[in-house]
C-alpha cells in the first residue's frame, strides 16, 4: 500500500493520543476520548474536526459558471457572492460521481470542496469536461481544513475575531477572516446538523488555529472537545446526510439517495440529465429509508432488510445513535416498502431483527 | 502501565480474562481490551447450555465504529450468562474485570496450555500498545 497521506494537524491527533486509521488514502483519528462523548459534545457545546483530508480545487475564467452547470446537477446560476450551494456530479448514466460544495467568489471564481477519497478521480473527470476559458486547479496540497461544530460554535469562534460572524448566515462565506492573527477563509457549513463553520486557512497555519481554538473554553465556559471521524460519521448518519461510498456511488444515483431538491432539471443540460430524467419518468426502484432497530443490536452496513422470505433491500448505512440511544440506519428499499411506521426485518448475523421505518432525520437540531 | 492486569487471571493473546474456580470459569475483557474498544454499545451474549470451544466465537461486542468477536478461552458448556451487560453493556468499560461476560463449566482438571499468565499477559499488551 501506498504511503498513507498525513494532514498538517497528525501531530495534534498523535499528541492528543486519537485512534488513527486509514480513510481515503489518509491517516485520520477516527476517535480520540470515545465517539458517544465527542457526539454529544457536538451536540451540546462545539467539538473540533480536522477535515484536511477533504480536496479543494479552484474553477476560475470566464466560462467557470457553464463549465459548473454541465458537471454539476444542482443550479450554480442562483449563486451569487459568498454563497455555497452543495451538488452531486454524475456519470452520463446518471451514476454519482461525487457530492460537492460550490463555493462562489464571484461569477467567474468558484472553489469546489470534495470528498478525500474521490479527488484524485474528480480531478480527472474535471479536467476532461474542462473547455477553453476555464482553468481548473488542485489546491488539496495547500489547503488545511478545520471544522467547528455544536452550538457553541459561533461564541467560541468569534472569540478569535473581530469579523462579524454571527450575520455571516448558514451556506455563506467570507473569503478573508482574520482568526486569531491568521488569514483564512470561513464559512457556516458542516456535516453534522448543527450550526457551525469550517476553516480554510494555510497547512502552516493549521496548527496554531487549531491550538487557539481548543483554548478558547478556558475563559468562556466548556472547552472544544477534539472530534474524530467515528463521531462525524454518527453525527453525519443521525440528520441523515448521505456519504459517498454509503449512499451514493457511481452505480447510486442522487435521485435513489433522495436528492431531488439537488437536481435541476430545469437548468438545461448538465451530465446524467437524460438517464436521471427517464428514471424519475418510469420510477424509481430503491429509495432510501430510515430505519430504527426496535431490537437489541446495532444496524450496519451490508446487512440484507427482510420482509417474510424476500429480501426488500440492503442497509446502507447503520451506528448506534448516542443521540437517541438506540440503533439508527439508512437502508435502499423498493420504494412501495416505505412506509413509515412499518416493521421489517434485518438480518444480524443469520438473525432477523425487528426494525421501524421512520422518516428522516432521525434528530433535528435542538429536538432533544 | 495505564492498564489494569489483575493477579490470580488467566489470559488469552485476544485479550479476554479467565478466572479458574475449580470447574467453573468466569471469562471477561481485560481493561486494555475496553480501552481499545472504547463505548461498547451492545453485546450479543452466548446461549445458556452453549458448548464452547477454546478460541471459538462465544459473544459478539458492537462498539459504535466496530464488531468484536469475544473468543472463549476454555472448552467447556455455557452455563450462566451475565444479563445486566444487556441493559447496561458499558459496565464492559466502567469495569471490565467486575463486568464478566459468561461463566463456563469445563470438565475437572481442564487445562489450557495456551493462556497466558499476568506476566505474560503484561508483556503481550505492553508490545501491542507500542506498536
């Protein structure tokens, strides 16, 4: 195996003494004091995520936005200055490439965050849809991410600036923020449900950010907890938010996911139109369905959903939710299965396990 | 060490506890085990009248990221199981050696020549965690 890809915070997550595993072709701490605690801290305060680990490139010139509109299933002609929208990418088959952010510096200069372990494929899709008045580059190497999640997010942050972040309104981004003496980018997005911002700044600049942000409890109440991999996954998983690899694929497309608001079909072209146009014309065959195990155990990925003799569909997704202290999943299900309310079967280990379908999220922000 | 290893135990190489009272075996995690688990969430415990042998599958435990075999150490026949860890399996973590899993009869003078002393035990973990 290749050398594991290492962010600019590893020694951090080495310090702080994380369990390190390898996602994506990097070496991420997946949990540091225990994924139930770093949950409910997100929850509840604000934890720190190192998500360097994800791939930025930058889509500059005067073609940037067309260039957008035909890779990109969502809108990008709505985005104005400072705005973020999130869209998959398709295959012309209809298939999913990835699921991105757009962010708009303006209508000629757009950054592009993707998922860590599909850069080095997005680049190369990109690069081959690329047209002559638009420059595509990788900015992966010299771009160091941190997340702040939870609801303390915004007190802790703004005690490192004097920017005004609280008008600074969800899907929005100030391009230049001074954060505690260094330059960075900010905006109020995230992966976990609750209100937050995540930092782009330089991989130099990471650690001391990082260091001034766990520090900022001291004086104003609970300090950052240190977050892993194992937590956003849970956090992720509990407002329903799909993951590459899990809900979405290059043989999933966004519709089976659920994702109608994030294709236009009123935009004009764009790569998959057609193939994702006849399948929303003849229906689709699997959805996506929230699950909750009414049994003891924990629902996890690739386990066959029953109903009598016939498997209906397959887990896609599953933890256990410290949120709501039971086990929560998300499962493809022919699409005359989801009912919410209905009891169907998982199989566990050869056993079959009673299991609700709810609708989703299983947990809205401030619900508990 | 930051781990607890308890004197008077037997262990396996997979990190579980066994301790002999005559022909009865009570069988656990050890404290290093917990801690490299972390948040166990459920267990699915063996079957009472369960005939087990040594290094066989006898309980699965679920953290939230994983799914862990709990492998017997001795041949022998289930005969009790500890049912708080259903309601309450975090005791796994809160106290591993108090938290037993089974209890396990084994024929008299059973002997497993594969466990591993405290010393030895001590030694095992001490190279794992340094690795």
């Amino acid at each position: 195996m290749a050398e594991l890809l290492k962010t600019p915070l590893y020694e951090k997550h080495v310090a702080l003494k994380s369990d390190l595993v390898e996602y994506g072709g990097w070496l991420m701490p997946v949990q540091y004091e225990g994924v139930i605690t770093e949950v409910h801290s997100t929850r509840c305060s604000a934890a720190l995520f190192d998500t360097s680990h994800m791939g930025e490139f930058l889509v500059e010139g005067a073609g940037a936005t067309e260039f957008l509109q035909e890779v990109l299933t969502n809108d990008v002609s709505v985005l104005n200055e400072g705005r973020i929208i999130y869209s998959p990418i398709c295959y012309p088959h209809g298939g999913t490439v990835d699921d991105i952010l757009i962010y708009c510096y303006h209508p000629k200069k757009y950054l592009l965050v993707v998922n860590a372990a599909n850069s080095a494929k997005d680049y190369a899709w990109l690069s081959e849809k690329v047209r002559p008045g638009v420059v595509l580059s990788d900015l992966s190497a010299e771009t160091a991410l941190i997340a702040i999640q939870g609801p303390n997010s915004l007190s802790a942050l703004q005690s490192l600036t004097d920017a005004p972040l609280e008008q600074l309104r969800y899907y929005r981004f100030i391009p230049q923020v001074e954060l505690a003496g260094v330059n960075c980018m900010v905006s109020r997005t995230g992966y976990t449900g609750e209100d937050g911002f995540e930092i782009y700044c330089a991989p130099d600049k990471a650690a001391s950010i990082w260091d001034k942000l766990l520090e900022t409890g001291d004086d104003c109440g609970p300090s950052l907890t240190p977050a892993g991999l194992g937590a956003r996954d849970v956090l992720r998983l509990e407002v329903s938010l799909p993951l590459y690899g899990n809900e979405l694929s290059e043989k999933i497309t966004p519709l089976e996911a659920g994702l109608f608001r994030f294709v236009s079909f009123k935009k004009g072209f764009f790569i998959g139109r057609e193939a994702l146009q006849k399948q929303k014309e003849k229906g689709l065959t699997r959805q996506l369905a929230g699950l909750v195990l009414q049994d003891r155990g924990v629902l996890r990925k690739g386990y066959p959903v029953i109903e009598g003799e016939n498997e209906i569909g397959v887990v896609s997704s599953g933890t256990y939710s410290p949120t709501l202290n039971k086990s929560i999943g998300m499962a493809f299900l022919a699409p005359d299965k989801v009912t919410p309310g209905n009891l169907v079967e998982v199989m566990i280990r050869n056993k079959p396990r009673s299991a609700r379908i709810v609708n989703m999220p299983f947990y809205r922000r401030g619900s508990q | 060490m930051k781990w607890e290893i308890r004197k008077g135990l037997k262990y396996t190489k997979t990190h579980e506890w066994a301790d002999f009272k005559g022909d009865l075996v009570t069988v656990g995690i050890t404290d290093y085990a917990q801690d490299m688990l972390k948040d166990v969430v459920y267990i699915e415990p063996p079957e009472i009248g369960q005939k087990v042998q040594a290094g066989e599958s006898l309980a699965v435990l679920e953290s939230v990221k994983a799914v862990t075999d709990f492998y017997a150490s001795v041949d022998g026949e289930v005969v009790e199981i500890n049912e708080t860890l259903l309601e309450q399996p975090e005791l796994l973590n809160e106290d591993p050696y108090g938290a037993w899993v089974a209890k396990i009869q084994v024929d008299t003078g059973y002997e497993n020549p594969n466990l591993l002393d405290e010393d030895e035990y001590a030694a095992l973990v001490k190279k794992e965690a340094d690795q």
